[in-house]
C-alpha cells in the first residue's frame, strides 16, 4: 500500500463532526488492536528445508538440524543485553530481569525436540495452493457426525496455541462433552509464519487468505463447515464469511473485528468505555504494528540475527495480552511459550510474518459487514471489549454473544477448556443445516 494511501486513512478533515473523530481516533487505534515460517539464503544452521509441494494433500513431519538448535543456544548465550529499563513496570517494555530469565531459561532448559515429537504426532500435511505450500494439521473426530472447522491462528501465534484444545474438540465425550459437540479440526499455518511457505510477492493479504483457505476445505473434502480465528485469525475468518466462501455455513470470532467503530449518534457509556480502550491501546502499546505495517523488512534484521531479541518481541505481547497481570506463566508454561518463540525462531519466519501487517493492516483488518451466522466470544483479558450493540450493528445473523470469566487474547492457549466451552455453546445454537 502506498503511503499516501495509509496516511489517508487516519486523516480526520478539519471540519469533520463527532462521529467522524471518534471514527478516525478508532481507526488510528487498529494500529494496536491487532492481535496482532521457504527459500532464504541462511547465514546460520537452520531447519530442514521446506519440501516442495504440489496441489497434492502430502504428509508432513518437522525435522530439525541439531545444528540448528546447538546456534540457538549459541546466540542466547552470546547476548549482548541493553541497560536496565528506568521505569519500574512495564511502560518500556518487557523489563530486563524478565527477559534474562527466559533466556536462560531458553538456553540451558528448554527442549525443542518435546515440541517437535507433539507436532509430528498428529496429522500433518502441506498442500501447494495459489502458489504456496501451505502446511496444517488435519485430525478427524471418530464420530459420525462431527462438524468440520478450520481454526486460524495470528500474530505472535501459530498453531501451537491450539494443541491443548484438539483433543477435546475432536473427541468430547472423553472431555465432558456429547457426542454432537464433536469437530474435524483443520489447523494451518499463515502464509510466512510456521511451516507454511514464505510468499516472495506482495498480495497475500486477508482476502487471498480466505480464498486459500476455501480452496484448502474443499481440497478435504468439506462442503459444509465452520470456521473459527482470534486476532489475524478472526480477520481470515470474516472475509472468508464476507466473501461467502464455498461451504461456510457459520464462524466463531474471539476477536470481532469492530474497529473504526459502529457508532451511530451520540455514543453510550459501554461504547465510551471501549472508545477509551482503543485510544490508549493505541497511544500507549501500538508500536510493534506500525513497526512492522510499515517497515517488516527492517525489524525483520534484528529478529532473524537475535534468538532474545525474537523472545522480547513475542513475550511482552503475551504478557500484555494475557489475562495475567503481565504475568503469563500464571496461564500459560513458561516451555509452552518457548514452543512458539522457538517456532518463530526455527523457521525464521520475524520477516515474513510481520509483512501480513504491510498487507493488511490499513486496509482488511477492519470492520465488515457479514450476513453469514456469527458468534462471538468476549474474553476479559482481550486488547479491547467491544459492546454487543456493535456487534449487532454489524453481523446481521449474530447468533451468539457470550463474555467469558477468564482468558484473554491467546483464548486457547491461556484457557483451552474455557475456549472449548465456547465453542461448543455457539455452535450448539446454531441449527444444524444452519
């Protein structure tokens, strides 16, 4: 996108009324309420390189050089550590000790090859479309009449986030639930993130995504599904809702893309309070998007050279974001974060996953109209809260609206049977055949 063209979209005219500032203030502060892994010539020992794929549905395992992982360590041990903040909370930033713990922790405790043995046991595949290979897992329910779901993933996410909850959506009656809260759960990786292919043009925004992820459902075989995503993974699932996709009976969003705002008249004081929520997010914790909507290639340098500095970048959002109190070890193992920052890292993948905000950020991660059955779920610890009104204002078949007790912005990583409740009451009201 051009910068004439980003720059317009947060100009507020002089003479514009009310509406049209509360409008472009909540537009301004999408720069933070996104919630928000390929043929490199590598100077480092790095992953197995991808296989080559056709539009063939081939089986996958992770396969990782020792090597690879010995220069990891390497690096961690070799960081050359800034000053300590001068605050003494987190308004910099993730605060020194905290980082150097990780660290340490990282590079003489962690064990990648745990990760590794848990992917490669369930079902994985590539599948070359539009271009790319595309990677996922694809675990089926024993039960008859399981519903199929893709569920995406966002930034600083991957597929990671979601094996706690695979076995409870596949097969619920070991996990309190009934035979008909059953799913085939489909899980890809992003273009540029994981194990997925890094694209090497520009145009792989949210709506060739979408795309991409209808042609991928019906490569399967699945005429009739759902679809499920929080952060970039809720803006992939609107488009594919608001591009009426191929088979897409119903989605479930844990991040309604509500921004600029529904606000019609004088806003009331849920709408304030949320107004409020965007503009500080924005002023306050936004500068990791618009570093990486309009400069990836440049913080891509400093996170493919510095295995702690690709940690920094990930844990404070997981700090931030988590409904912790920044403090996200509460919620989630401190190994289980280390598997996903170590899958950015493995892969190399900084670069090519903060392009999805150059692709989208200014222009698709906002509010769309849909007329496809939409659900919701509200968690407390999430970036913002939207009102249910918006909502209605803009999912004319909202079938559900719930506000979790728990969670936050990682829902299926900080509370996977929290997530898989609500899944399973969304879908619950919606009829079958729709």
């Amino acid at each position: 996108m051009s910068m004439t063209a980003r720059a317009s979209a947060n100009t507020v005219p002089a003479d514009a009324s009310r509406r049209d500032i509360l409008v472009a203030i909540a537009r301004g502060a999408l720069a933070g309420a996104a919630v928000a892994i390929g043929t490199d010539v590598a100077a480092q020992p790095s992953a197995a390189p991808l296989p080559r794929v056709t539009e063939a549905v081939t089986p996958f395992r992770v396969v990782t050089s020792s090597a690879a992982i010995s220069d990891a360590r390497r690096r961690l041990q070799a960081t050359r550590w800034p000053e300590r903040q001068t605050a003494d909370d987190w308004r910099q930033g993730a605060p020194l000790a905290t980082i150097q713990a990780l660290v340490a922790y990282w590079r003489s405790a962690y064990d990648w090859r745990r990760l590794e043995r848990r992917l490669n046991a369930y079902p994985q595949f590539r599948t070359e479309i539009d271009g790319l290979g595309i990677h996922f897992l694809h675990a089926r329910s024993a039960h008859e009449h399981a519903r199929p779901i893709i569920v995406t993933h966002g930034w600083p996410g991957s597929v990671v986030e979601f094996l706690n909850v695979i076995g409870p959506l596949t097969d619920p009656t070991k996990h309190g639930g009934q035979p008909e809260d059953a799913f085939h759960v489909v899980l890809p990786s992003l273009p540029g993130f994981g194990f997925s292919d890094k694209p090497t043009e520009s145009g792989w925004g949210l709506p060739r995504i979408a795309r991409a992820w209808s042609v991928l459902m019906r490569r399967l075989g699945y005429t009739d599904y759902l679809a499920q995503g929080g952060d970039w993974g809720a803006g992939v699932t609107t488009w594919m809702a608001k591009q009426h996709v191929e088979g897409l009976a119903a989605i479930h969003l844990n991040l309604p893309i509500l921004f600029p705002p529904p606000v019609q008249g004088e806003p009331n004081q849920a709408e304030k309070a949320t107004i409020a929520q965007l503009v500080a997010f924005n002023d306050q914790k936004s500068g990791y998007a618009k570093i990486q909507a309009t400069r990836p290639q440049t913080i891509g340098y400093a996170l493919a050279d510095s295995p702690a500095g690709q940690a920094a970048w990930i844990y404070e959002k997981l700090a931030e974001w988590t409904d912790s109190n920044y403090e996200p070890e509460r919620e989630i193992s401190r190994d289980e974060m280390l598997d996903n920052i170590s899958l950015y890292w493995l892969t190399n993948t900084a670069a090519s996953s903060a392009r999805l905000y150059y692709e989208s950020f200014a222009t698709d991660f906002s509010t769309q109209r849909v007329d496809l059955p939409v659900a919701v779920s509200i968690f407390p610890g999430e970036v913002f809260q939207p009102p249910r009104l918006w909502g209605e204002r803009v999912y004319s078949r909202l079938f559900y609206w719930n506000e979790a007790a728990h969670g936050g912005h990682f829902a299926a990583f900080e509370q996977p049977a929290v997530f898989v409740e609500e899944l399973r009451a969304a879908f619950r009201a919606l009829p079958r055949g729709r």
